[in-house]
C-alpha cells in the first residue's frame, strides 16, 4: 500500500516498480512483470532507461485488447484454466448495470471458492519457500499463475503480485525491484491521476487526514502563532481545510508557519520540487487573508535535527507523522533505533499535539510466514474495498493497483533487513513506542467521529469504524486497515 495518496503522494513508496531483471522472475507469460526485453543473464540493477522501457512494454501488453484467442471471462475458473491471464485482459467497459439478485449469489458463491483455492496455493507456496523446498516451490509457482489474474477477483488480483514477491524473494531480488523506480522520474499528471482515483475510491486517506486536522484544530484552537511541522508534506493539500478553517477564526487568523520536511524523491510525484508546496501555500494566504510562512526540507525524516526545524519561542508546535513513521527503521534493523529516537526528538520540542495516521498491520518484525499471511489479510480487505468502486477490468482499477499498491507487496514479502522498507505496526505497539517517548494521549473528538461517519455513509456499508481509548481505526467489514491518533 502507499504510504499516501492525493492529498500526500510521493513516488518512491506508492508507485509500481515490479518488473524482470536478472532472474526469471517474468519468464512465465501468465506473470503481471513479464518483459521480453531483457533475457536471464542481463545485469543487476536494471539501468533507467532499461526500466523505464521495460514498464512501457508491460503497461502496454496488460492492456492490449483482446485477440481471437483471448478467454472472455475476466476471473478463470480456478479448477480449470490453465491459459495466458495476459490474454483474459479486455478492452476496459464502463461501469457495468446492476446484476440480478440470482447472478449476485452466483458470484459471491464463485468468489468464496476462488478466494480458498488460491489463498491455499498461495499459503503452502510461501511453505515451501521458507522450508526451502525449491521443487515444490517451483512447481507451485507454475501452478499459481493459472490461476491469478490482475482483472479477476480480488484474491487472484493480489495473488498475482504476491506470487511475484515469492518469486523475489528466492532469487534475493526484492531490493532491485523496490529501489528500480527510483530512476524512472514519472510523468505527474499521470501519477497523480493513480492517486487520485485510489483517493477517491476508498476512504482510508480520507480519514486519516479528517481525524488528524480535526485534532489539531482543537489543540491550536486559542494560539495566536501557529508552526506546523509536516513529516510528509508531499503536495501540503492535506492543509487546506485547516487553513481556511483558521482564516475563519472570529478573533481573526494566527500567524502559521509550516515546515514541510519530504524526502528527495517525492518530487517526482509532484513534479517539482518543494518550492510547488510554497507556492501552493502562498495562493492560500492571499485567498484567505492568512499569514503563512513556508520552510521546505528536502531530507529524510529519520535525518531531521531540532536546529533544521528553526523553533521559534511563543509558537504552539504541531506535528504530524502521516503515513510515513513505518518507513523509519526501529532497533531490529538498527541498533540506534531511528525509530524511537525520532520520537524523542519530537517530544523535546514539547508540541501541542502530534498526530499520527498508520496502516494497522503487523508486518515490522514478524516472520516470513506471519508476515506473508498478514500481508494476505490486510491487502485482501484493501482489494475488496475498491472491487466495490472500480469494475475488475477498469484500466483505472488495474492502473491504481499496480501503481499504488503492488510494490508495497513485494516488498514486505520479497525483503529483509534494511532492504525491507515497509514496516507497519499495530496500534498497541505504536502507543508503546510513543508512551516511553514521554507522550500522553490526545483523545479525538467526537465532533470528528460524526464527520467521518458522514464520509463513511457515501461509500458502503462494509466500512467500519471503531473507538479505542480516544483513538480511531476504520476498516473493511472486521478488518483494521487505517489507525489515527493524537498525542501531547
């Protein structure tokens, strides 16, 4: 999953860099990385115009249209097909008519039954791999791949990445995939348009930014100066409706100063550095009468020291960790523990409120085969939730997945160590880590309880929403997916 979307999107975690380098990875035709353009002895890593034609080449033949011998049902019957999933992509339709009540029970039942099938080849596949079976392992990949699709139904849409994560991970190649993209400067207006239908779509992103602005609100309520220091600012439209809500204050507006700290890479997935952050923030102050001062530091969070921050005496510090803390190494990869001491960092600068919106999954220190299944679960509620919106052949859809989601897959599964990026915890562990931190908890209000309902009710009914101890996580039917949390 990105780490954020829309609203905060940078390429280097929520773009898909899943293609064949040296490895076999995409020798199978039925594989969503297969390129032609490089056979099995190339060398590692791919160069950036090797990868970024490499992607051309993939993008357009999962999109090709349908030849004579092309399948014409989009999700193969798991017990029978065995042909190219390459050749079941059709010409994207627009939104289908409503089925009727006899084709809706036929396709739960037929979704139940795919959904055990390849969650069942999948599981024993990771086995094997982890017992170090490599003939079983191999003979499950070939049988796998008959039976996945990136336009079936969501389990054999995620089942064909999770397949290529299995197969990274045995040629010790997950860390090529994940870094590959860094080369490849996409063009913004076509990112942006990913994360913006997955913005759209699902509420996650929604809610998290809701729940953290309304927090805020409340803490700043009665400052005069205000300094907002923003972990991942990417675009800063995340600001807007505080802005505007401040601007509106009846003693009149404060002085606000936000600090937007993002790394290198993410002005690829704005298409400008952050000087586009300023001069976004700039229109604001003039719309709204506001005063606001912008400071851009281009730097990896783990990276950031008091004296880059510039704190001044008098202002109510904020800050707000969106989406971005799970990417900051702990004591298991690093003695140091970047993690825990850029949380004390934090809290020696004594903010009024910290927020803190993460992916409520538990894949940071767990095993290979808890996290694999974890990974199942959690993805599996996420392509759920968007089979509700997105109709499976849906270019878009096939766009959003595999620009947004897939790599994040590979990567918890393929990689180890520090090549492992993703490292997502739980809500407990999080409020472990910020309590030896010195915080306390800043209960969310229940003002923004009753907005994010609202939100909730224009989507579907299968979302969730749950309180615990003055934090909010909101899932897909009785799954956790998205935790918000506020802290002094």
């Amino acid at each position: 999953m990105p780490y954020e979307f829309s609203c905060t999107p940078t390429s280097f975690s929520d773009l898909w860099a899943m293609v064949s380098l040296k490895f076999d990875l995409g020798s199978s035709p039925n594989s969503p990385l297969t390129s032609s353009q490089f056979d099995s002895d190339s060398s590692l890593p791919l160069t950036c115009s090797q990868f970024y034609y490499a992607l051309q080449e993939i993008e357009t033949a999962l999109m090709a249209p349908d030849t004579a011998e092309s399948i014409t049902s989009s999700a193969p019957d798991p017990q029978t097909s065995s042909q190219n999933n390459l050749a079941t992509i059709q010409t994207p339709r627009t939104w289908p008519p409503s089925p009727r009540p006899e084709k809706r029970h036929k396709e739960k039942r037929e979704s139940s039954s795919v959904l055990e099938h390849v969650t069942h080849l999948l599981t024993i596949c990771a086995e094997a791999l982890a017992d170090e079976r490599i003939p079983d392992f191999d003979s499950l990949v070939a049988e796998i791949r008959r039976h996945v699709s990136i336009t079936g139904h969501p389990i054999q849409r995620l089942g064909a990445y999770m397949l290529e994560g299995l197969v990274a991970r045995h040629q010790a190649s997950g860390s090529n995939i994940y870094l590959a993209l860094s080369c490849r400067r996409p063009e913004s207006k076509e990112l942006m348009s990913y994360m913006r239908i997955l913005y759209d779509v699902c509420p996650y992103f929604k809610f998290g930014y809701i729940a953290a602005n309304g927090a805020i609100a409340e803490a700043v309520k009665n400052e005069d100066q205000i300094h907002i220091i923003d972990f991942q600012i990417a675009q800063g439209t995340q600001w807007v409706t505080l802005v505007q809500a401040l601007a509106a204050r009846p003693g009149g507006p404060p002085n606000l100063r936000i600090t937007g700290i993002d790394d290198p890479l993410s002005e690829y997935a704005r298409g400008d550095g952050l000087r586009l952050v300023g001069s976004m923030l700039s229109d604001l102050s003039k719309k709204f009468s506001i005063p606001i001062e912008f400071n851009a530091l281009p730097v990896y969070a783990p990276e950031v020291t008091r004296e880059m921050l510039d704190v001044r005496r008098g202002e109510a510090i904020v800050v707000s960790l969106t989406l971005v803390l799970h990417h900051t190494a702990d004591e298991s990869v690093d003695v140091s523990n970047p993690r825990d001491g850029l949380l004390r960092m934090i809290k020696g600068l004594s903010p009024k409120v910290t927020t803190l919106v993460e992916q409520e999954s538990n894949t940071n220190t767990a095993s290979f085969l808890m996290r694999f299944a974890e990974t199942m679960e959690y993805y599996s509620a996420m392509f759920e939730s968007i089979d509700v919106t997105l109709p499976r052949e849906s270019r878009e859809r096939i766009n959003v997945e595999q620009h947004c989601l897939a790599k994040d897959i590979v990567n918890v599964i393929a990689c180890e160590g520090k090549e492992r990026i993703e490292r997502h915890e739980l809500l407990g562990k999080w409020r472990s880590r910020f309590a030896m931190a010195g915080f306390k908890p800043f209960p969310l209000s229940s003002h923004v309880n009753s907005v994010i309902r609202i939100l909730l009710g224009k989507y579907s009914d299968k979302y969730s929403l749950v309180e615990r101890d003055g934090a909010m996580l909101l899932g897909w039917k009785n799954r956790n997916l998205i935790s918000a949390s506020a802290w002094q």
